[in-house]
C-alpha cells in the first residue's frame, strides 16, 4: 500500500465522461488499497475562457480578482470528480486551496507555494477517503486567493505530494510521456521512459509545457518521485502495467543517458526582443538598463552586449512576449533617455528553439551541428545562449516549426536506441 497523488490535466477532465473515467482510473488504485489524493486541473478551455472575460470587461485586469476568477475553473472540475467518486461508490472529498489551505506568498497570477498544511488532508485519507484537492491556486497571508501561473496544476501536485511525503506523484496527461521534443510538433518525436531531473528542468524552463517549471523544481527539492503518463488508456488498465508507462523522471544518471548527446527539444513562441542602438559603452549601463526593468516585475531571458565601436555598444535582451509592450514603453520613456541610447529596435516576432542534454557536458561540436543545421535551413540566428546542458537560439518565429523538426532529424532523435 503506497500513498500516491495523482494530477489530471484539462484535457483528462475535458468532459463529464472523462471526468467519470477518472473517477474510474481513481477507484481502481484506492480498491488496491493506496492511498491517493487527486489533484484536477479546470477543464479544458476554462481557464481561457474566464480569463477572456475578465479581458472583456478591462484588458489589464485586477490581479486579485483575476485569481479569484480563474481559481473557480479547478473548484468546479474537483466538485465534479468528488461527486462522479461518490456515485461509483467510492468515499471523497474535495477542498479547494484555501481550505488545506495552500500557502502562496501574494504575487497574484504568478504565486509561489510557501507551505501546505497536511492536516485535513491526512485526516481524510485515515478515514479511507480519496482526497481531492484543487490546482492551480492557494491563499496568501491576508486569506487572499492566489494562482500559480498557467499550468500551475503540475506544480499543485508536487507540492502536496512533498508535503504529504508520497511514494509518488503521477501526471497524467493527454500524451503518454515526455517525448523528445512535442509531438504535436514533430510527429516522428519519441517517448523516453526515463528522463533525467536536470533534462526535465531545462526543458519545462525552455518551454515544453509537458510539465510546468515549478512542478519539476519542487521535485528536485523535495526529492520526488514524478511519472508522466496518459489519461487517455482504458482507466481499467492493470495497475502493474500502469505503474510502469509513461516517462519516469529521475534523480540518477545511468549511462546509457550519458550516451544520449542531445536527449530533447524544446521551444517557445512566447518570446520578444528589444534593443537599444548605440548605447555609451561605460559602467554600469546593463545596470541602469536592466535595474528598471527588474523593478517593473519583467523577467528578462537572453542578454546580448556587443563589442563597442568608438565607445558605443547595443545591447539587447529578450522578455517574455505578455511583458513586450510594458518593457517598451519603460524603453522608450524611461530607460532610453536616462542611459543616452540611440534608436530603440524590437521584434515580438521571435522565437527560441533550444537542445537539451546531459551527453554536451562532455562533447564538443553539438552547438556547431545546430548552427550548421539552422543554416541550411537558410534559418537565421539572432542570438545564443548556451549552458553546461542546453544551447538554445533566438530566431523568427516563421521558421520555429521547421528549425525544431530539422535539428530532431540532426542529432538523430526520430532513430529507436533501444537496440544499441
Ligand atoms: P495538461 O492539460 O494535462 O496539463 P498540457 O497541455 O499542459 O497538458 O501539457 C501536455 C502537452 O505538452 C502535450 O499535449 C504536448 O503537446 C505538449 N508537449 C510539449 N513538449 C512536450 C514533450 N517534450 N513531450 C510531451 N509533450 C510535450
Ligand atoms: N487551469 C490552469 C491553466 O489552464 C492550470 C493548469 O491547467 O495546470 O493554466
Ligand atoms: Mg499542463
């Protein structure tokens, strides 16, 4: 007997009859005699659909009320699995995050988890309950509702999961892994059964949506065994051969990973890039550039300085596409001026493609066989940043699709390994 979460996503709670083969898939490990606590996204669509309300009725909604709208997504969608539970016979509760309750501190849309309280949670599993408890959202300080961001389900899951101290935390989702790169995208991507933490943490940060960044943090903190797998299979499907599917992340690197040179890739559309002409090259401009836009609450990715010529350099960085227009107008009002720079230059057309994987630690030559790749292409690079484990590029967002399937086809990605 094992104490187990279990996190669907929007799509596995897309509709009355998925909701029932959770309830299903769910009953099936509690008649085996785990312990479980479920953990439901909203489903599919609503989240997208409250939040285009509330842009409805002002296109910069307040941030409190936007959590207190959106957190509703997840209280129906557990309601409506507590319920299914109950009528297949299977004793439940659900709560929503304020009721465990979810400790977030307050940065509303974006809230981080502080701590979880596993009392009532605990309580209920003693008396033979499945416990349910929503995604997404928790409660600051002040009784406020918080959410954690889009996708912060993922997150909601390791978290209780590290709380409640699980054997495991299972993702279910509507793909049956982590593939090599979104199969979505590139239809010859395959599914890994392991991946290793710090591939997974690069990935989820360079925006495959598989997971959410933070889900994969608390992971690693907390040491947290986590499974990605389908939703989508028979919900009858024997446990053993359950237990076993999907794509285990894990906390070892065996060699046959080591082998691996680029294990994944990952992209994301969700970039911008702004520049700034000829600013003086002197000490402290990245400061007096980055210092404000630090201030404003926008995270800034990729920073590029080039040689100065005759005392000037340009220096560009790329932010997250939502903060575009607010990073520009702190530009062209407030920065540009205060630093001395030339013309201002942005694109929110842009892209970044990145490969990951533990094998570049020790291979030279993998950043060149992506830049050889991306030029055949006649794909142009606008910027690159490269890590121990991850080269990634900035480059229209036109050639996104075809960049990504190129460089899977490179580094032989779409080849089966499993007999070498
Ligand atoms: P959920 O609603 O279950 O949280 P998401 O849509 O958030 O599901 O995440 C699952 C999706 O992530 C898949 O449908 C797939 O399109 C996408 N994805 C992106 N990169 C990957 C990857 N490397 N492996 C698997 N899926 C990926
Ligand atoms: N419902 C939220 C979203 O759509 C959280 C999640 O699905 O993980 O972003
Ligand atoms: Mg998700």
């Amino acid at each position: 007997m094992s104490l187990i979460v279990h996190k669907y996503g929007g799509t596995s709670m897309g509709s009355v009859e998925r909701i029932q083969n959770v309830a299903r898939r769910v009953a099936k490990w509690h008649a085996a005699g785990h312990r479980v606590v479920v953990v439901p996204s909203a489903m599919s669509g609503e989240t997208n659909r409250l939040l285009g309300l509330a842009k409805e009725i002002n296109p910069q909604p307040d941030g409190r009320e936007l959590d207190m709208l959106a957190s509703t997504g997840e209280q129906a969608s557990s309601a409506l699995l507590a319920m299914a539970l109950l009528s297949q016979g299977v004793p439940a509760r659900s709560y929503t995050g304020w009721q465990v309750p979810v400790l977030t501190d307050s940065s509303y849309t974006k809230a981080r988890i502080r701590s979880i309280d596993d009392t009532r949670l605990l309580a209920d599993l003693d008396l033979g309950r499945v416990v349910i408890v929503t995604g997404f959202q928790g409660m600051d300080e002040g009784g406020n509702i918080t959410t954690l961001g889009r996708g912060g389900s993922d997150t909601s899951a390791v978290a209780v999961a590290a709380a409640i101290k699980a054997d495991e935390c299972l993702i279910f989702t509507d793909v049956d892994g982590v593939y090599t790169t979104d199969p979505r995208v590139v239809p010859e991507a395959r599914r890994m059964t392991v991946v290793s933490f710090e591939e997974m943490l690069e990935m989820a940060s360079l925006g495959s949506k598989v997971l959410q960044i933070r889900s994969v943090e608390f992971a690693g903190k907390y040491r947290v065994p986590v499974r990605v797998l389908s939703s989508l299979t028979d919900p009858l499907l024997p446990l053993e051969e359950e237990m076993t599917s999907g794509t285990l992340i894990t906390f070892e690197e065996d060699q046959k990973m080591e082998a691996a040179v680029v294990s994944g890739i990952a992209f994301s559309r969700d970039e911008a890039k702004v520049t700034l002409l000829s600013v003086p090259d002197i000490p402290g401009v990245a400061y007096s550039i980055l210092g404000p836009v630090a201030a404003a609450n926008i995270d800034v990715d990729m920073i590029l300085q080039n040689q100065s010529v005759r005392g000037t350099t340009d220096f560009s960085f790329t932010v997250n596409r939502n903060d575009f227009v607010r990073t520009l107008d702190l530009l062209n009002n407030q920065i540009g001026p205060a630093v001395g720079a030339g013309e201002i230059v942005s694109d929110d057309k842009v892209c970044k493609v990145s490969i990951v994987g533990i094998g570049m630690r020790s291979h030279v030559g993998v950043a060149s066989l992506m830049f050889r790749t991306l030029s055949e292409e006649g794909i142009n690079i606008q910027m690159i940043s490269t890590s121990e484990i991850k080269t990634s590029v900035i480059i229209n967002d036109k050639y996104m699709e075809l960049a990504v399937r190129a460089l899977h086809k490179a580094f032989h990605l779409d080849e089966d390994k499993s007999e070498a």
